[in-house]
C-alpha cells in the first residue's frame, strides 16, 4: 500500500525567506505527482504536477523536483511571501485512473 | 467555467439519517471522485468513476454510494449516517483519457457533521 509522508507538519518562517517542503512516497511505481494548496476552510488548488517521466516543473516562485529512484518529491519556494501561508499537500497517482493517495501537509505560515 | 461546484457547503445530520452530497463540473471530465479529509489523515479516496456508468470503491468506500448516470454529476450518498462520517468531503475531476497532464480540480468541499 503506497503511503505518502510530508515533513514537516508545520513551519513558520519570515518573508523573503527561501524554503524546501519535503514529500517522501513508499512505491516508486507512480503516474505522478501533485503539490497541492489548501488554504483555510477551502478546496484544494493544484500548484504543479510532475510526470514521472519529469525530474523538475516550474511556475513562478515554485519550483518542484522528482526523484522516483529515493521515492522523494520538494517544493521550493523562492522569496516567500505572507500570501504563501497555507497547508501544501503532495499526492501521488499509480496510473491514468487518477487515484490519489495524499500525504497529511506541510502548514506554512510566512511571518512578517 | 465554474469549474467543481459542491453542494451544500455544510449540512448536520443525526445518526441514522441519510443523504446525498452532489457534485458537477462543466468542464467535460472523464474522470472524476470523491474523497474525505479528515484532522491527521489527509485525504482518502471513497469512490471514483473513470466514466459515465462506470464507478469503482477506493480506500474507504463503506456506507456510501455513487452513480454516474452524466458526464457532469457524480453524487454522493450516505445511506445511514454515522459518527465516524463526520468529515470535508471533496469532490474531484480531471480530463482522464490517455497520455498528457492530469491535473486534478477539487470543489470548494462539503462540511458534514453526524450527532
């Protein structure tokens, strides 16, 4: 049964801080792999999806990296801002149909 | 596109009680499926359906339902309502199909609280 871990739990740092998110998964055997936002009270909002083709995507000031071989995913934030305070969620799928399995988040809050 | 819309945003129940969590989204998904976010957990994954007429139980599946009568709807159902049922439930799609991204659009979820 795959089984997906997020380290740490929690983490607060000050603005223009840059900072890693660490996501760790048990069977490398996966479709690929989301990081996802959630912020308080709302839905999930995907941030960027790898492959498992991929090693690394990128949008704006998010960076996220995938190795399969370790079973290991980050999230790179550069120069975090207050706005980026949320819980980040990575999930894996096995195949097409989709089936996410999620580890339990990383709550970041981005102090001024 | 309004996207994965959820309906009601919060609802209480008691024990015993049943109902239906509906779930649409207009953006011509394949794929789409439910699951339930609970403190310390994360998300688990109750049903899913890779089609209209087709849906298949994932990790938690015991005391609901789905069908999949459209592409668009993918209710919910509570048959008999528990405690443990006490939970956000999300809703989800993605375009499905074969090679490309699979992106994954959640709704705005659904607050259940079982008494």
């Amino acid at each position: 049964k795959q089984e997906v871990t997020q380290i740490p739990a929690a983490l607060s740092v000050p603005e223009g801080e840059n900072l890693v998110l660490n996501c760790s998964f048990t069977d490398s055997a996966i479709y690929n792999l989301q990081w996802f936002r959630q912020d308080p009270g709302k839905g999930l909002t995907s941030l960027l999806l790898i492959q498992s083709s991929q090693r690394e995507q990128t949008s704006g000031r998010l960076n996220a990296s995938l190795d399969k071989s370790s079973g290991r995913s980050t999230l790179y934030i550069a120069a975090s801002q207050p706005g980026d305070s949320a819980t980040y969620l990575c999930a894996v799928s096995p195949g097409t149909a989709s089936k996410l399995t999620f580890g339990t988040g990383t709550r970041l809050q981005v102090t001024l | 596109n309004a996207g994965v819309t959820q309906t009601p945003k919060f609802q209480v129940l008691k024990t015993g009680q049943s109902m239906t969590l509906q779930c649409a989204q207009d953006m011509n998904h394949e794929y789409m499926s439910w699951y339930r976010q609970d403190p310390g957990m994360g998300l688990r994954l109750i049903h899913y359906s890779v089609g209209a007429g087709i849906t298949d139980q994932g990790e938690v599946p015991n005391g609901y339902n789905v069908s999949r009568s459209t592409t668009e709807d993918f209710p919910l159902r509570l048959l008999s309502a528990a405690p443990s049922q006490t939970s956000v439930y999300f809703c989800a799609s993605n375009i499905g199909g074969g090679a490309g991204s699979k992106t994954q659009y959640f709704g705005p979820g659904t607050r259940l609280l079982v008494l």
